[in-house]
C-alpha cells in the first residue's frame, strides 16, 4: 500500500512545510496610483491603452485589461501629486495574512490593517513598507469581474469579457518596476520575506547589483528591481501590461505616434527575458511598458541567472538600441 504524505513527512516537519507555503505571495494584484492630471490620464488608459473602466466615482477610477479576471488591475486617483499610492499581492490562503502579521511583529515593522469593504473589492488587507520603501498591500479576498452587459461579456466561459478591439488592448496586467538605492538587499527581502522567487539578475563590472528581476508564478518576472543612478532613494519606475505578439506591440507603438504620446524608449527587445517592448509616459508622468513574448519558468528548483557585465548589454536590449539617461534615472514618487 502506497505510504500517505503523514508517513513519509513527521507531523512537525509537515507543519514547517505548511507554514513555508502559506507564508508567501500568491500573484501580482495590482497596482494603485495618483495622477495629478486626472481625465487626461484616464483618457490615456481607457482611449489610448484600451483598458475597461469597471467603476468610477468623482475622484477614482478602476480598470482593468480584458483577460483581467478581478474587478480591478489599476487604480487611478486623482490628486496634487503623481505617485504610486500601493502595490498589492494576493496571498496563498486566507490564514497567510495572520501569518505576515506574526512576521512583521517579529521583525518589528510598522502595519496597518485595513478591515474589509473600507477599499473597493477588497477584503481585509494589511498595509506597510519593504526595506526601501515600497508601499505593499497584502490581501486574500478581491471581487472578480463580472457583468451581463451583452456589449462587453465573452460568449467563452474562459474569458470574463470580450476582446477589446480598440486602443492598444492588453491582454493582461503583468508587472511592476522599481529603482532602488541597492538592488541586492531589496531582492533578498522580497525573496525571503514573500516567497517571491529571484529569476535572473544583471551585475556590472565591480560586481554591483543593476537589476534583479522577480516572480511568484510562472512568468519571467511580477516585480523587478534596477539600480537608481542618482541614488537618491526608491522611486517608482513603471508598469507594465502584456500583450498576444510583435504585431500587436508595433500597432501600440503607432497609437502610440499618432496620440502625441511619449516613447522613451523601444521597440526593442530584453534579452534576460525574450519580451519585445516599448516604454511611453501617461500625461500624469507614470512610466508604462507594453510588452509581448518572454519565457515562462516551470521548475521549482530554478536558480538565478546571472548576466555579467560582459554579456550585460545583451541582457538590457539584444537588437542594440540604447536607452536613453532618462530609463535609469527619472521615476515617480513612492506613497508614504
């Protein structure tokens, strides 16, 4: 008879494997952000990248990319300053928020609770910051999408609205990018902190971190960190939203043209991850990605990937264009 996991793991180690597991983020949630140029930055995500407006109030906005199954994947809202207000992570199970919880006291780090329905389609959640300041929101339950609007609902089970066929049209929201002072310290923290698993990373010449590049799920990354040139603190570097393939990413770079909207930077192509990109800004300043390809990982036993400086500038832009000084050193404010 085939032994039972009981057997073969003792009761305390299946414990300690049950804690481990529970003790981590499960995805990417979504990312919340204030816009000092409120209905032009609404215009630029609704008209120009083609996201769906689930809800708005007087001073809030919530959108989402179509193949988004929750009921929102960005926040926008409206005020005197542009900045990155929260990043939030779904847990592994309901039990995981009591388990940060115990963690954070541990470690003697500042968090709020923040008791269910006070934020929309939210559940009880808990705030605070990592070690460079990043405003991190960690949260079990989240309304999902749905409608019977027959204009936007999907005739496929699959998908919880039709295809967009206008503006740039993602597929999905897939990732954020933050600068910080040292990339190595916050990389650990993320890694060992939430579970968050290191992909591949970027050194230079003296052995100093540029870039670490993360994830919890299968995609090549949910959270990056690069080095902030001027040092100057963590700053908020950009979003980003997935797209099917190529063809797609050079009709968002001629939307892009025709709508006097800003690209920093691209078509190019990352060779750590495979994805083809550009990079525009919204009118409140916020750098977006819009990106399409990128290697998926599987193994659960995947270790770093380390690009040297030697092969370095293979990893940033294998097609050979240069970022301009602005990619390493301009990023938007971090909430407090």
């Amino acid at each position: 008879m085939a032994k039972t996991i009981q057997e073969i793991i003792n009761k305390d180690e299946a414990q300690e494997r049950l804690e481990a597991y529970l003790k981590t983020v499960a995805h990417l949630g979504h990312v919340e952000i204030t816009v000092n140029r409120f209905e032009e930055s609404l215009w630029f995500f609704t008209e120009i990248m083609g996201l769906a407006l689930t809800e708005q109030t007087e001073n809030c906005a919530y959108l989402r990319a179509w193949q988004d199954y929750d009921h929102h994947t960005l926040i926008l809202h409206e005020g005197q300053t542009s900045e990155v207000n929260r990043v939030g992570w779904r847990v592994s199970a309901k039990e995981s928020l009591y388990l940060f919880e115990k963690v954070l006291k541990e470690m003697n780090v500042a968090f709020q609770w923040v008791e269910g329905g006070t934020k929309k389609a939210l559940g009880d959640a808990i705030h605070f910051h990592s070690p460079a300041g990043v405003p991190i929101e960690l949260y079990w339950e989240k309304e999902l999408f749905v409608t019977d609007d027959p204009v936007v609902q999907s005739q496929l089970p699959s998908h919880p609205s039709k295809y967009r066929s206008y503006g740039v049209s993602p597929r999905r929201f897939d990732h954020v990018n933050i600068m910080v002072d040292d990339v190595k310290k916050e990389q650990e923290w993320w890694t060992q902190f939430l579970g968050i698993h290191h992909r591949y990373y970027i050194e230079n010449a003296a052995d100093v971190r540029l870039g670490s590049w993360l994830s919890r799920t299968n995609i090549a990354h949910e959270v990056a960190f690069m080095r902030n040139a001027n040092q100057n603190g963590a700053k908020f570097h950009h979003l980003a939203y997935y797209l099917d393939s190529p063809d797609e990413l050079i009709r968002a770079a001629n939307i892009m043209a025709e709508n006097g909207v800003k690209i920093e930077w691209g078509p190019g192509k990352h060779g750590t991850s495979g994805a083809q990109f550009i990079y525009v800004f919204e009118p409140s300043g916020h750098r977006v990605e819009i990106w399409t390809g990128g290697m998926l990982i599987f193994s659960p036993d995947w270790e770093p990937i380390q690009w040297t400086s030697e092969v370095g500038e293979l990893g940033l832009e294998m097609w050979g264009s240069k970022p301009p000084e602005s990619y390493f050193t301009y990023g938007t404010k971090l909430g407090k």
